[in-house]
C-alpha cells in the first residue's frame, strides 16, 4: 500500500499540472478573442470616424461653395448684371448640402464620397474661372467708368459754355433790344376847336371847353441799330384821374404791358426808314374834356419810347 501511494500522488499531480495547462490554454484563446474582437470593433470606429470627418469635410466644402457663388451673383448685381447659371448653381450646391446632410443618419459610402469630392472638385474649378472673368469685368467697367467721367467732365463743361454763350446771348440780345428801342423826339400837343383851327400853347395849357380834338405829333429819333420794318405806334392819352381815354369806335384797343392787359387810345402803322420821320395822332373824345392834367405816353414793339404832359383849364 505504501508503494502504491507515491504512485497516486504522482497522478494526481499530473492531471492537475494538465488541469493548469488547459485552463491557461483555454483562457489564452478567449484573450485573443476578445483582443481580436475589440481590435475590429476599433476598427470599425475607425472607419466611422473617418467617414463622418470626411462627411462633415464636405459639407464645409460645399457650404464654402455656396457662400463664393453668392458673392459672385452679389459682385455681378453690383455691376447691374445677372447671370441665370451662377442661380442654377446656387440651387444645386444647396441640394447637395440637404443630401449630405442626410447621410448623417445614413451611410456615407466611398461611392458617395468620390461623387461629391469629383463635383466639388468641378465646381471650384468654374468658381476660378468665374473669378477671373468678373475680375476683367470690374477691370473693364473701372476701364468705362474713367472715360464716362471724362465725357461727363467734358458735357459739363460744353454746358457750362453753352450755358455762357446763351446768358451771353441773352445780354447781347437784351443790349440789341435796347439799343434797338425807338425814341419819340419833340412831342408836341395842339388842339383843335370845333371850327377846326388848330393852337399850340408854349405852357401846354389849354381851355377844355374849346377842345374839339387833340393832336400829338413827334419824330422818330435816328437809330442805326433798329430795323427798317413796320412799327406799331401806340398812343395812351390818360385823364387827370389816372384812366387811359378808350373807344373801339374810334381805334382803341389793349396791348400787353409789363405781363398786363392795358388800354391804349390810338394806334398808327408806320414803316421805320431811320429818316427821323414825323408821326402824329388826331384824336376825338366826342365829350368834353375834363379839366386838368393830362399825360400823353407813346409805346412801340412794348417799350414806352416817350412821353408828356398838357393841361386842360
């Protein structure tokens, strides 16, 4: 029995270093299962994050697009231009950006990435070149703007003149009128009685009760600047209380003075020759005259050219 003993214990030794063994072993492979496992759950983690950095890469991209066509369509507006296919683009990019939002709660593929890389990558391309483009536009327009402002510079001064040579005009035109204005010399007054005999009076004072008609009689002055043309040759014989004498009948009529209707008395058409020419007025008021002083005004083209005064007694 005793030598059986060592025996058993040698066994049972043995079976437990087995034991040992197997257990190790056994934890050994669950170790590196559970290192392969969690190796490929990084993995995939991995994978993850670098689909959603991309994701959230292009969607930057395509904001910043966005954000560079709209201020070319701005800079083209600027310039009183529009452009249907930098919209159509704008419209386009902003589709892109709901899809890639979209794949935030979806697969990102690789399929998808290249697609919107490739697109992205053909839009910056267009972007340059419209760049470009606009540049020589704003180039062109500055180009414009400068001979505009020349030629602006140049009808402002062309106005300017022509606005000198017309107030120019004008005074010469004003000095020409005037200088053109005739001039009635000498007037004269007599009246006629009702047996037809004419009187001056060196005084100009006459007796009312004797007058009959009224004869103003005067020269034209010599005037070099005045046309040799018709002149019409107005006469005003006024009252002592300030109102003009007036009868269709006998050729009154009313001339404007001064932007006002007025009354005149007698009117004579005359050919001016510059030959110093005597005009006269015969005039019958057919009542008699009232007492007091009289004022005689001669007009001609509106200006009154002379004037005097009598007085009936």
């Amino acid at each position: 029995m005793s030598e059986n003993n060592p025996e058993r214990d040698n066994n049972r030794k043995l079976l437990v270093v087995g034991l040992i063994v197997v257990l190790l072993t056994i934890n050994g492979i669950l170790f590196y299962m559970q290192h392969q496992k969690t190796q490929k759950v990084e993995e995939q983690e991995e994978v993850i994050r670098v689909k959603n950095s991309e994701l959230e890469n292009q969607i930057k991209v395509y904001e910043a697009l966005k954000s560079d066509f709209e201020r070319q369509s701005e800079e083209l507006q600027a310039m009183g231009l529009s452009n249907d296919s930098l919209e159509a683009k704008i419209t386009q990019i902003n589709a892109d950006l709901i899809k890639l939002q979209g794949f935030r709660k979806t697969s990102f593929s690789l399929a998808d990435q290249r697609k919107f890389r490739d697109r992205a990558a053909n839009l910056e391309n267009q972007l340059k070149k419209k760049d470009q483009e606009i540049a020589k536009l704003k180039e062109d327009n500055e180009v414009l703007f400068g001979e505009n402002t020349t030629l602006k510079t140049t009808q402002n001064q062309l106005t300017d003149t022509i606005s000198t040579l017309k107030s120019n005009n004008q005074d010469l035109t004003q000095k020409v009128a005037l200088a053109s204005r005739l001039e009635a010399q000498n007037i004269q007054v007599n009246i006629i009685n009702n047996r037809g005999k004419e009187k001056d009076d060196k005084e100009d004072e006459f007796k009312a009760r004797q007058v009959d008609k009224i004869r103003v009689s005067f020269n034209l002055g010599k005037n070099e600047v005045a046309a040799k043309e018709t002149k019409e040759i107005l006469m005003r014989l006024i009252e002592p209380d300030g109102s003009a004498l007036y009868n269709l009948s006998t050729g009154s009529g009313t001339f404007m003075l001064n932007g006002e209707e007025t009354f005149y008395t007698a009117k004579r058409d005359i050919v001016f020759d510059n030959s110093q020419q005597s005009v006269s007025f015969v005039y019958s008021k057919g009542a008699e005259y009232k007492r007091g002083l009289h004022t005689v005004e001669i007009y001609a083209d509106g200006n009154q050219i002379g004037k005097t005064t009598f007085t009936l007694k």
